[in-house]
C-alpha cells in the first residue's frame, strides 16, 4: 500500500485517540488504563505471534534496541500520554504532538544522517504554526494541574520521537509488524507490575458499556492498528517525512470533535488548518524530489 494512504488512515486513527483518551482518562485512573489497554493489545500480540509464528531473530544490538524501544512505547509514552491527558484537553495534546516532526527532524540528522533542507525545515515550521493559530485562537488554560498534564504529554511526545527515530532502523532490518509485535509485548511486560499492583485497588466491574468500549478503541485501534500502521510508513520513506504528519493531528482532532461532539469550526481555524497542511504538503514534496 501507498505510504501516504498508509499515513492518512493512521492519522485519523491517531487524532481520535485524543479525545477518546480525554473522556477515559476522566473516569478511570492512567495507571489502570494503561494496564488494560497493553493487557488487551499483548492478548492480541501473542495470539498473532503463536498464528503467524514470527521469528525472534534480535540478537546484539537489535536485541538491547528492542528492549529500549519496548520501555519507551509503554511505561513512558502511553502512560505518560494517558496521564497527561487527565490533567490537560485534546486539543492542546495535539498541539504538543505536532512538535514531533520538529524533534524528529533534528534526530534523525544525527541518528539516521537524514538531510535537512531548507524547504524541508520551512515545511516544518509552517505546519507546526499552522497549529500554533489553532490553539492559540481558543487560549490556553493556567494553572498548576494543567501545566503538569502538558508536561507529561510533552514527555509522551519526546518518547516517540525516540521511538520513531531509533525504531526505523529495527524496522527496516525485521519488518514492521514483526518489530511493533516485539516491542509491544516487551513494553507491556515491563509495565505490567505496576498495572497488576493497581488492579488489585480498582473494581474493574463498575466500568459501563462506553468505558469498556473506550478502553476497546485505546488497545485494539491505537496501539495495535496505529503502530503497525506508523512502523508500515517508517519501513518505505524517512523518518522525518512520516512524522510531519502528526502537524494533522490537531486539523483531524477539531474536525472529529465537529462531527461527534458538534464543535464549531471558525475561520481562524480553517485558516491554521489550512496553514498546517501547506506546510505537510511542502516538506513531502522536497522531500520527494531529494529521495
């Protein structure tokens, strides 16, 4: 499949995460959500690992690379993220996120020895301040609990950074579902005393039909589909060409909240979106003609 269309269905997937995560992380605790989630994604990772019966071929270095990777995707970027969102709104998660290409961009020169042009560095920064006069537009709330949700968040954000940047090598050398597969299950067995220690404190019972299927969307459609989807781009362009495509996140994020929440859409965010897109469409064409 077409990388691109590839990119495109992981970022509507994506950007529905954050408003899904905002409602679930209301009523139940991030450490617990957490759990669940990696709980029902590592079900599935081992069931298609026994059915496919994928190789486990990461020996030396790939092998201490896994294991970083594993740590990053789960104890710190979707606990983190989770965590984080509690605290902090959708929209301004998205805002956090679309500095990935920017972190990526500045990485990957130095990991992956990826050009920086000039064209792909204005792409860049047009799509992150596309984002910038979104959010701006609605203003940013103060206050202590909320700058902790965004800090979080922002460590998220540069947990997968490293995740993308570093994890593209993996990816090229063992395949995408293979290497989502492994770090998956890696990631979700070190986070799994903390998220036994917690259940024994939380009723699991009281969850109501949207909770669960709340909890459903985080583990089967984000961690499951999304990364495989996400390491799939990584395995056919750059690094940072697939991650310039979270500056969409928010774009998709207002317009999902649009159509299932009935949100409005102003013209100052037709004009950021408009921004942001621009400049995803620039860094993906100089990006095509240097390849």
């Amino acid at each position: 499949m077409n990388p691109y269309i590839i990119l495109v269905i992981q970022l509507i997937l994506s950007s529905g995460t954050y408003i899904v995560a905002n409602a679930a992380t209301q009523t139940i605790p991030p450490v617990n959500l957490t759990f669940l989630r990696t709980l029902i994604s590592g079900i599935i990772y081992i069931a298609y690992l026994l059915y496919a019966r994928l190789p486990f071929k990461y020996k030396g270095r790939d092998f201490y690379l896994l294991l970083a990777l594993g740590f990053l995707s789960v104890p710190i970027n979707q606990f983190a993220f989770l965590y984080g969102m509690k605290y902090t709104t959708a929209t301004e998660a998205a805002l956090l996120y679309s500095t990935t290409p920017v972190l990526v961009l500045l990485l990957s020169r130095v990991y992956l020895g990826e050009r920086i042009t000039p064209a792909k560095m204005v792409g860049t920064i047009m799509a992150f301040g596309g984002v910038v006069v979104i959010v701006l537009k609605s203003g940013l709330q103060v206050g202590a609990s909320h700058l902790m949700g965004d800090l979080l968040v922002f460590t998220a954000v540069i947990a997968w950074t490293l995740y993308t940047t570093i994890g593209r090598r993996l990816v090229l050398r063992h395949g995408a579902i293979n290497s989502t597969v492994f770090v998956g299950l890696i990631g979700s067995a070190i986070f799994a005393p903390i998220g036994i220690w917690s259940s024994v404190k939380f009723n699991y019972q009281t969850l109501s039909g949207g909770q669960w299927g709340e909890v459903i969307y985080l583990s089967l459609i984000t961690s499951i589909v999304g990364y495989v989807l996400w390491y799939s781009a990584l395995s056919k362009i750059e690094a940072s060409k697939v991650a310039v495509f979270t500056n969409g996140q928010p774009v998709v994020t207002a317009i999902l909240a649009y159509i299932f929440l009935k949100q409005g859409v102003t013209p100052v965010f037709v004009l950021g979106a408009l921004v942001t897109i621009g400049g995803v469409v620039i860094t993906q064409l100089n990006l095509q003609k240097t390849r």
